[in-house]
C-alpha cells in the first residue's frame, strides 16, 4: 500500500534530466571531478540495462511468438514491421540529405588538413549477413550480439509452436522467465532518475561550450531534421495506420524519449519503451516481437544523421555531391542503419561506410567526433520512436484484421 503519494516516473525523469543539465553548466569547469564522480553512477545504471536486455529480448520475444501460437500471424507482423521499418528509414535519409542541402551554405568552413580518422576495417556485404547467424548457443547470449540472440528467439519460438502438446511445459518456462526478468527491469527502472541525472551531468559538462563551437549549425540541421521526421512521419503514420492521435502519441512516448536522450541507447530504452508502448495500447504479442527488433535493426535517426553528415563533410571538402551519388547513400544508409548496434556512438561507426560508398575522405570523420554525443542524444530519441509508432500501428492493423475475419 502507497501511503504517500509519489510523483509518476516520468516526471521523476524529467525532473532529473532538467537538474543533470544543471549540474553540467555548473560543473563545466570541473569536468573531471563530473567524470571521476558521477559518470561511474551512470555506467552502473547503464551496465544493470545492459545485463537485463538480452534475457529481455531473448525471452520476450519467443513468449511473443509462442503467444501468437499461429506461424502465420507471426509472418504477418513480421512482414508488416520490416517493410516499415525499411520505409521509414529510407525516408528519414532523405530527410537528412534534404536538410543537409538547404542547409549547406551556413555550414562552417572547417581547416581540415590535419585530421585523421581510424575507420575500423570495413566489413564485406556478406560478412554482415553471415553474422546474423549463430554459431554457437552460448556466444550470443553472453556477448549480447543482438541480431543473433533475435534470431535464436525466432527459431526456438517457432519450434515450441511446432512441437505442440510436448513444449507445453517449456512454454510455462518461457513466459515465467519472461514475467521475472519483466519483474528484474521495473526494479531497475525504479532508478532511472538517478541514472539519467548521473549519465547527462558529464556530457552536459564536458560538451557544454562545444555546443555554441563552430558545429552549432550542423548539429543544428540534424535537430531539425529529427523534429521534422518524427512530426512530419511518424504523426501522419501513427494517424492514418495507427488510429492515434499525434498528440497523445508523443504524450505517451514522452518517458521513453528523455531516457533516450540522455543514455544515447536505444537497446538501454528498450524496456521503459515497452512500458510505454503497452500502455499506450499496443499488444503485449506485438509490442515483444516488434520493439526488440527495432532496437536492433530500425535506426531512423541514425539515417537522418549519416545524411546530414554525409553532405557536411563533403561541404567542408569542397566537395559537392551528384544525384547518383545521393542515391548511394539512401541505400547504405538503409543498410548502415539495420547493422547500427543500438549503443552508444554506434552510429558514427557505421558513417565510415556511408562515406566511403560514395569515395568521401574518411578522416571527415574527425570533424563532428568531437560532438558525437550530442548527435547521438537526438538520434536516439527518433530511433525509438520510430520503433514504438511501428508497435503501436502494427498493433492496430492486426486488430483490424482480427475484427474483419471474425465479422466474416
Ligand atoms: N545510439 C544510437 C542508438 O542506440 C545508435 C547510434 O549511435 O546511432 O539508437
């Protein structure tokens, strides 16, 4: 029993989100102490997130599909939750390359005669694919290679619907396990304000200044370009597919959206946007296959920032790029995007891909480093926002569907 009456989560986030900020100003000098001091509370936090995401995903998504206990309605989400999430993205890159041109003339002439960026060695179209596959049961467990424990759930989730009376005992398992790791993620949860206060107070401390440097108009131009897409994309989809008001959709996606911003991980968000997805209304079945996989594979904001990029750095080359070579980066940033991990700076790694599909000079790397954290925060948000609006429209499509067969 309550006996006092407490202030809602949310809030509680908000609140500590606008004192971390705060803390940062007033710490700029002193960036060090936020760093040896604070910083470590919020890698605790963030390491908890990380512990729980893979049971999470693992066990979420095979109760998912053993609930839907009909392969043909998973293929039926499945289909619908790629083909938005391939769509979405490819319109958020050119979003993206759209704000980057217009914008281009303000951006700043940048000496770049002296920077250098190790890329990490480019992996092959192939590799890429190759490794969503496990090899092995336990690797993917304990190095939390996400596309690979996703593919495990799938596969085992399909086997126990096949197998039938025999894995009734193992379902019992599955959604046990699944409602106690449920159980492990609200109690971390509980401390996501002392989480948010401790991971945004370093960043606002050490990247204070940076902010009004000489990138203000390029992190500027990705900013409203993330606004545009999600009022422009994500109101339209949740309005005409989800039956949602626009409003009530951001109301709702509120929490999720200030932990994104300040922990840069759409994986780490995973859990409170399930939360807020399902109390929005979207089904629990859907919400589990369709939010896992997002977090993994649906990065709409790490599109639209590979594409503001992509031209700022050829601007400060001198550099302008041909139609085709727009069209290059549509397409891998699309796949850039899937193969994004949802952590944070995951982004910037996968932007030595775009560039160098269309021969820009990797070093241009060095020159939004410096502020990739401020890039990430927003980027995330729309990553898991775009992942919750599919939950939310997946769920009411399917729902319609069932009305429409039953009325039949
Ligand atoms: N931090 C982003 C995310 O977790 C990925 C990125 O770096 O773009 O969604």
């Amino acid at each position: 029993m309550e006996e006092k009456k407490k202030l809602p989560l949310a809030t509680q986030i908000f609140i500590a989100l606008v004192l971390g900020i705060i803390a940062g100003l007033l710490l700029q000098s002193h960036s060090d102490m936020a760093d040896a001091y604070i910083k470590p509370i919020g890698t605790i936090f963030l390491n908890l997130l990380k512990f729980i995401v893979v049971p999470i995903v693992l066990f979420s998504i095979m109760a998912g599909i053993i609930s839907m206990s009909d392969i043909r309605k998973v293929g039926s989400i499945g289909i619908k939750t790629i083909v938005y999430y391939m769509c979405t993205t490819a319109v958020a890159i050119v979003i993206g390359l759209a704000g980057g041109n217009l914008f281009k003339g303000f951006f700043p002439i940048l000496e770049t005669s002296d920077l250098t960026y190790e890329a990490s060695e480019e992996t092959p179209f192939m590799d890429t694919i190759v490794g969503i596959f496990p090899s092995n049961f336990i690797a993917p467990l304990s190095e939390a290679t996400m596309l690979q424990v996703i593919v495990m759930a799938i596969l085992i989730g399909f086997a126990v619907i096949l197998v039938g009376e025999e894995a009734a005992p193992a379902v019992k398992g599955i959604n046990s396990f699944n409602a106690i790791f449920m159980k492990c993620m609200e109690m971390i949860l509980k401390l996501s304000p002392i989480g948010v206060f401790c991971l945004i107070c370093p960043v606002v401390a050490a990247n204070g200044a940076a902010i009004l440097g000489s990138l203000a108009m390029v992190l500027l131009t990705a900013y409203i370009c993330y606004f545009a897409h999600m009022l422009i994309v994500y109101s339209l989809a949740v309005k005409t597919m989800g039956g949602m008001s626009p409003i009530e959709f951001f109301k709702g996606q509120f929490p999720a959206m200030i932990f994104a911003f300040s922990s840069s991980s759409s994986v780490g968000t995973l859990p409170i946007n399930m939360q807020g997805c399902e109390k929005m209304g979207a089904d629990k079945e859907v919400t589990s296959f369709v939010l896992p996989l997002g977090a993994t594979i649906n990065m709409d904001g790490t599109a639209i920032y590979q594409g503001v990029c992509a031209i700022f750095i050829a601007a400060c080359y001198g550099i302008s790029l041909t139609p085709a070579q727009m069209l290059t980066i549509v397409l891998t940033a699309t796949l850039a995007s899937i193969g994004t991990a949802g952590v944070p700076g995951a982004g910037m790694v996968m932007l030595a891909m775009v560039l160098a599909s269309v021969g820009l000079p990797l070093d241009g790397i060095a020159l939004v480093a410096g502020v990739d954290r401020i890039f990430d925060m927003g980027r995330t948000v729309v990553n898991i926002t775009g992942d919750a609006s599919c939950a939310l429209i997946v769920s009411n499509l399917e729902r319609k569907k069932a009305q429409k067969k039953s009325a039949a």
